[in-house]
C-alpha cells in the first residue's frame, strides 16, 4: 500500500494547488449553488476516483515518460495529436495560474507586493525540476496530510460558529460568483479541466510503478481524498457565503475568522500545494517539448518559467474564472476516451474469457 498511497497523496497534490485549496475554484464551481453543490462533489468525486484509476493503470502498463503515450493509446493518432496540443499548453496555463496564486497570497496575507510572491515561486519550481521524477512525488505527496488537518479545523470551526442555522446554510448560494449555469455542468467542467490538466503528471507518476494494481489504487484513493477536501471546503464556505465574496482567497479568509496565526499557518500549506501544483505542470509541460534529464531540459525549464512568470500579470481571479472553464469544455474529449477505452478493455477481457471457456 505504501506505493498507492504516495501516488494518491501525489495525485492530490497535483490536482488541488492553487485553486482548490485557496477555495477559488470551489467557489466558483461548487459552492455558489448551495446545497446542489454537495451533489456535485459526489458526482466529482465518483469522476476523479474512476479516471484517476484508469490514468494510473495506463501509465504503469505503458510504462509512460510523457503524457503523450497515453493520449494516442485511447485517443488514437490523428485525434491524439489535437488532444496532446490541448493538454501542452493547458499545462503552461495552470503553471500561470499557480504562480499568480502565490502572488496574491503574499499580497492578501502578508501585505508583500504580489511580484515579490510570484518571483520567490517561479524560482522554487525552476529549483525543484532539478531533481529526478521520484522525488518530484515524494516532495508533492508529504504536504498533503497537513491540507486535510487544517481543512477539517478551518470547515468545522466555521460550520459549527456560523451565524446561520443548518437550513440557511444549506439554502445558502451565490449564483453571481458561478463560473457555469448548473451544478451539474459545474461539476463536469471542474473534473474535466482537473483532469486535463493532471493527466499529464498523474500518467508520468503511474509510469514509474510497475504493479498495475498498486498504481490503480493510488488513483482510487486520490480520488475519494480529492471528494473529501472538496466537501470540508465546500461545507465551511456554505457557512460564510457573503463574508468570503471578493476574496482572492476564501479559505484564507475562513481561516483569518478564527485566528490570524492559522491564517499564517495556512498561507504556508497553500503556497506549498501551489508550489506542488507548479512543479508538476512545469515539469510535464517542459518533458513535452523537451527529453528530461537532459541539459537541454533544464535550459527549457528555465525559458519557460521565465515566460509563465510573465504571464502570470493577467491576475489570479481573472485566470481561474476563464482559462480553466474553456479547458473543461475541451476536457471533455478526454474523459470520453477514457471510458470508452475502459469499455473496451472489459469487453476485450470477457471475448478472451468466453474463449478460453469454449476451449
């Protein structure tokens, strides 16, 4: 189990960084259609369990480096060459985003220009991809046990000290802060773009186990984590709705309500989740383009952090409330292939049966 749950603490890490965990993208894609948004998670949740399963298991049998073998293995070579197109540069995006994120915690909590932030991450990463694939993931896998910890804290101090009773809460919603008509809608697109944008760290990460199995249940358990912080998060913004609107960061706000030193504590954890969330998109981006461990590699891995530095000036609020729900639409190519592509290999495995019962 050891290796399953590194890569599901891997996996989390990848998918929550600056968004989730800061509750941006919660907000926006959960939180604002009141108590629908708990349906959402479950839904969100079953999806990140089952691709998160299959992407790991792909990748062991695979063997993959890239993000590339997997996507022409369920997509096919014409298809695949436009979904790996989307995935390159979705992965540049969310790099931006990550770093803008860091930018505005500095600004938000501890009154630090957001330069300064984004300088001090964009340099973090760049440092870290330094080091090989395996100690990506053991570096991405450690900070997530201290996210869960301080979510429960933070999600049911402010359920339980909430103003509302539990039926205000629950009726609570704020439509205005939605990034989508529907809950359901929201919740397809925040998987969809989630996962378009994990594949390519989750595939390479799935790669380096060799037991099918152990790589499958690392995506299981990611993905039942991923439903879990989704929900304590979803829950303590529910109790606060019209305190956290405005804020670049709603679970930093959350956190500020019951004390300026867990405000402290979790600016840390979530500069650490986006920094997890920065090292694997750079890295997959850049091992794209580039053969890793090479000198090349790490001359790119600089050009590119420089270049997502820059980038990351359109703002923190702005990118999430546009980059990722484009990407969900266009996501959603590859959720499709990933099921058929388990259809596929389930009706494949019972021909083979049914043969070998004939025989």
């Amino acid at each position: 189990m050891k290796n399953s749950i590194n890569l599901a603490g891997a996996y989390i890490g990848i998918i929550i960084g600056a968004g989730f965990a800061s509750g941006q993208e919660v907000l926006q894609f959960f939180t604002s259609f009141g108590i629908y948004s708990v349906l959402g998670i479950v839904v969100a949740t079953a999806l990140f369990s089952f691709l998160g399963m299959q992407v790991t298991q792909l990748g062991s049998t695979l063997k993959t480096r890239s993000h590339k073998n997997i996507i022409d293995h369920i997509c096919g070579r014409y298809l695949g060459r436009v979904v790996d197109i989307i995935i390159t540069f979705f992965l540049f995006g969310v790099t931006v985003i990550m770093i803008a994120g860091s930018g505005t915690i500095f600004e938000e909590q501890f009154g630090v220009p957001s330069i300064a932030g984004a300088i001090l991450m964009t340099v973090l990463t760049i440092g870290t991809l330094l080091l090989n694939v395996n100690k990506i993931m053991s570096i991405i896998s450690a900070v997530t046990p201290f996210l869960f910890v301080i979510m429960i804290i933070i999600s049911g101090y402010s359920f339980f000290t909430s103003n509302l009773n539990f039926n205000e809460i629950i009726s609570s919603s704020s439509k205005g802060n939605a990034a989508t008509g529907n809950w359901m809608m929201g919740s397809l697109l925040y998987v969809s773009y989630n996962m378009t944008a994990g594949i390519a760290m989750l595939a390479v990460m799935g790669g380096t186990i060799k037991n099918k199995k152990e790589a499958g249940m690392g995506g299981l358990l990611g993905g039942i984590g991923l439903g879990i912080l989704l929900f304590l998060i979803n829950m303590g913004m529910m109790s606060d709705l019209k305190g956290i609107e405005g804020s670049g960061m709603p679970t930093l706000h959350l956190a500020n309500q019951i004390s300026p030193w867990l405000g402290y504590i979790l600016s840390i954890i979530l500069l650490g989740m986006i920094y997890n969330t920065s090292v694997g998109m750079l890295y997959a981006f850049t091992a794209r383009m580039v053969p890793a461990d090479t000198k090349r590699f790490k001359i790119s891995v600089i050009m590119v952090g420089i270049l997502a530095f820059l980038a990351s000036f359109v703002g923190f609020i702005k990118l999430v409330g546009t980059v990722y729900p484009v990407t969900g639409y266009l996501g959603f190519v590859i959720i499709a292939a990933l099921i058929i592509s388990w259809i596929r290999s389930k009706a494949k495995k019972g021909a083979v049966t049914m043969e070998l019962a004939k025989l």
